[in-house]
C-alpha cells in the first residue's frame, strides 16, 4: 500500500513516496545516514523489522519498495523482512547493477514485492512474484494496494498522467485526495489502514538529499521531519 512517483529534468531527478501501513503497525525509526560495507547510505528505519522501504546512497543511486499482491499467489508467512533486502541492496551503485545483484540472493526467503532503483537517468524494476523474477523499465507513478491492486494504482497513474511536468504538481499529487478522500486516493485514508509517511528525495549533479515526514502529506507543514543531505561520489558510477 504505497505509492512512488519520480520525474526527470535537466537539473535534478525528484521522487516522491508516499508510505501507507495498518494504523496498527509501530512507528518509524528516523531518518539515518550509515554505512553499508564501504558506502555511506542514508534512510528511516522499519520498527518493526528492522529494514527499510526507501533510501539513498552516495552514488546517487536510490531503491524504493513496493509491496506486490499477485492474484495466482496464496498468501504466506516470509521468513524474512522485504525490508531487510532493500537494505542489503542499497550500495548498488547504479539502477543496472540491481537485476545483477538480486539473482543472487534467495528470494523465496521473502513475501513478493517491486523494488524500483533510479538515479539521474534511468529506473529499473524487478518484480518478485514468489514463483519468477521479472525485470522491466517502468513509467511513473507506480503503486500498490492490499484492497485492490490492480485497480487502485492505475487511478492514479491516470490522474498522474494529466500533470503539468513540475515539482509542485507532482508534491500535490502526493497530497491529493482525488478521486476522495479514501483508499483510491494518493494520499490514502481507509479505517485500518492511512498514509502514514512521506518520503522526498532530490538528485542533483553532486548531491542526494533526502527528507522524510513521519506523517500524511496532507498533514506535513513547513519544518517537519528531518533531512540529510549525501555529497556524491561519482568513481562508480
């Protein structure tokens, strides 16, 4: 239940994720800046798991998790955290090396998912359905939904589709209660279940920053949460 969107121009890359989790899962860690091996990383923390849905690193190279709801696939219990792996990916150095990385890991260990790395230039998908992977170049917004995951993110993809290609209509998308306020809007409100973080990144030329609002974006108001900003190194990329 979340929804990325990101946007390239001439001068920076913009993504922007909204987190949506049961009202009764525990709070977020903050945000963090670490190292992984050798790579300084920066991202907020799952409480409950440990691992995390969305970060950067060094080399301007981000990874965003969705959770996926394949129709064929009966529900089971992961052995392990789908954030567990995003953390062990985040020192990819670009979106290519994702697909390379990942077919070396065991995946049955996890429920199935989407994770979307994306730099300057491009995006990369891979898509784990429990019995495949799959690895394609998306198109924004991409989104997912424990109520209706087919339906849900293709009405916003549509909404998304009609924006003016700015910053500020992509930020209102993310606080957008169109069609209503409810599950199919970006900004989502159901009674178990609400947008419960945001997530910012910025991608320039030298530098990643990263802010992340422990609340609904609808909710956010200037100075919340906290930012980090990553100094790039570019020997890798």
């Amino acid at each position: 239940m979340c929804t990325l969107s990101w946007r390239h121009s001439s001068s920076h890359t913009l993504i922007l994720f909204n987190r949506d989790e049961s009202i009764k899962r525990g709070p977020e860690g903050p945000l963090e800046e670490r190292h992984l091996s050798s790579t300084k990383i920066a991202c907020p923390t799952d409480s409950n798991a440990g691992g995390t849905w969305i970060g950067v690193n060094e080399y301007g190279c981000a990874l965003a998790l969705l959770n996926h709801y394949p129709d064929e696939v009966t529900s089971t219990s992961p052995a392990r955290s789908r954030g567990q792996l995003v953390l062990e990916l985040l020192d990819i150095s670009t979106p290519m090396d994702l697909a390379e990385r990942i077919k070396n890991i065991d995946l049955d260990l996890y429920a199935p998912f989407r994770l979307i790395a994306l730099n300057r230039n491009i995006a990369q998908q891979v898509v784990w359905n429990r019995k495949k992977l799959s690895l394609n170049t998306p198109l924004p917004p991409l989104g997912s939904s424990s109520l209706d995951d087919n339906r849900i993110p293709q009405a916003r993809a549509e909404r998304f589709k009609v924006l003016p290609a700015t910053d500020e209509a992509q930020m209102e998308f993310h606080r957008s209660h169109l069609p209503e306020k409810g599950a199919w809007s970006t900004c989502m409100h159901r009674p178990d279940a609400r947008t419960c973080s945001f997530t910012r990144i910025l991608l320039k030329e030298d530098t990643a920053q990263i802010k992340h609002i422990s609340k609904s974006p609808c909710e956010a108001q200037e100075g919340d949460g906290k930012s980090l900003t990553l100094t790039l190194q570019h020997n890798r990329a």
